[in-house]
C-alpha cells in the first residue's frame, strides 16, 4: 500500500487511485486510461505539486539501472531510480555522479524535474547531469529528447507538466574521493563578510548554527582528495580537535559530542537509530 502522504508530513495525498506500474508498458497503459494523472517520486516535495484528486503513479519499482556506456560516460536508469541505489553501482563500476542530492532516498528524476541543488555553489544542479530522456505522454505514446534538441533544457526541468519520466540518460566521470574537514566557532561577522568566499571555498561547504551568539558552531569543509589541503585557519573557524556529533538522525545540527555518559546539564544526543549515518 502506497504511502498517504508526503515525506514531511504534512501534505495529505488526495488521490482517489495510486498505481505501481512495474513496467514501461503497464505505466503507459495506465496514462492512457487516466482523465488525469501525476507522478509520485520519493515525496520529497513540501507542496502539492504532486498531488492530484484522480490518479497517482508511484514509480517505486521502476528503480532500475539499464545500462553504463563506458564510452560516452553515460548512466541510463528508470525513471523511479533514486541516488542511493544509483551511486553504489555507479561506483562499482568505476563512475561517479559530479553531484548528488542532500538524502539517498530522493529520486533522481524528481530531483531533475524541479531542479534541485545538490551540493557546492561551484557545480551545476542535479538536472544538468540529464543528457537524454523519454517522458510518456498524456496519450501514453512516449516521446524521447536528448540534449541539442529544441527546449531540451525546460523538458528536463518540467515540473512534471510534460509527462511522466520513464527514463533518463546521465553524464558520469570516473570515481572520486571526497576529504572533509570539520571547524568550529565561525565569527558570525566573517561569515557575513566573506559568505561567497567561504561557501565556494571547497567542493562543498556547509555551515550549522544553533542561533545563540555571534558564532556559527560548525563549518564543513568537503573538497577532492586531490585538491590543495585546506587551510588551518578558516576565515576565523578553527579546525576541530575532538569528535563532533555533526547532525543528529532527525537532521538538527547540535555541537554536542557523542558519548556513552553525559553530565546532566548538556543536552542529550539521540542514540543512532540502525540504518541512518554515522556521525563525521
């Protein structure tokens, strides 16, 4: 049974049917079928861009991947697909996405759809790793495009306006290893005077504060292994020199360093539930 809302919470999924086609032909039959119809991703959306009153299609079990052209450097997979089960076979391979989404359960088409950022303000979106695709229309028929071709660009990021996304073609370069460097106590002033230079000083740069003083408690420091090493000083951000819990499971970011004791007065850092992150 398919899930009756969002991700978040708090949108309340008003569909009268949801389908789990686990096939191209069955998801063009379905579409031919429907007076209406939206495609359900991983339910990352915070609105009802995804919600309709008459037919959903989950595409959960179209997940695949087809096929890896070790020649043009492209990844083809199935419009369900999410980064978390694309990156372990790309890597696998030997290839690598230039950038992911923030969680592994996002879907790749979805992400491509509403242009979502992934990571570091020095690299292109999520969707302009899109060199192909094939969206099924509202007749059911499918359409195939691929970049060069007119409004290529706007059909990628289509907000789910044009069809629903059965395949896409990726870019993919070789593998990569990425180091990273935690700091502690940003003055808030050096932030906000250098807020360009800090954020694109590495592949990815993420600073968490807790909203209290004039210090922003951590700052991550993710570069390519081959980069120059980063500097010890960091705009005023000192590079930390114990373990830091950096976001806890619920996604908070708390400065709390994670031990099996703790004096009564620090705020309590939630045990680690099985299957999410472990801390940096």
């Amino acid at each position: 049974m398919e899930p009756d809302r969002n991700w978040a919470g708090n949108i309340a999924y008003a569909a009268k049917r949801v389908h789990a086609p686990r096939s191209l032909a069955e998801l063009q039959e379905i579409v031919r079928k429907a007076d209406r119809v939206r495609a359900l991703g991983s339910r990352h959306s915070f609105n009802r861009i995804a919600d309709t009153d008459a037919d959903l299609v989950a595409m959960r079990h179209l997940d695949k991947l087809l096929a890896i052209d070790t020649t043009a450097r492209t990844v083809t997979v199935e419009g369900g697909i999410t980064y978390g089960g694309l990156s372990p076979a790309l890597h696998q391979a030997g290839f690598a996405l230039h950038n992911l989404a923030s969680l592994p359960h996002i879907s790749v088409a979805g992400a491509a759809a509403t242009a979502t950022h992934g990571s570091g303000v020095g690299n292109k979106n999520l969707a302009t790793s899109v060199a192909a695709m094939k969206i099924v229309t509202a007749t059911g028929d499918i359409l195939t495009l691929k970049r060069g071709d007119a409004d290529f660009a706007g059909a990628v990021v289509n907000l789910g306006a044009l069809g629903i996304v059965a395949e896409l073609t990726l870019d993919v370069e070789p593998t990569f290893e990425i180091s990273q460097r935690l700091y502690v106590d940003l003055p808030f002033e050096a932030l906000a005077d250098n807020f360009d230079a800090i954020m694109g000083a590495a592949y990815s740069v993420s600073v968490f504060t807790k909203w209290q003083g004039d210090l922003m408690q951590q700052v991550w420091h993710k570069a390519r292994a081959d980069a120059p090493p980063p500097p010890d000083d960091f705009f005023g951000a000192k590079p930390a020199t114990r373990p830091w819990h950096g976001q806890c499971p619920r996604g908070r970011p708390r400065p709390v360093p994670c031990r099996r004791r703790r004096a009564r007065t620090r705020p309590r850092c939630p045990r680690r539930r099985p299957g999410s992150p472990r801390p940096p």
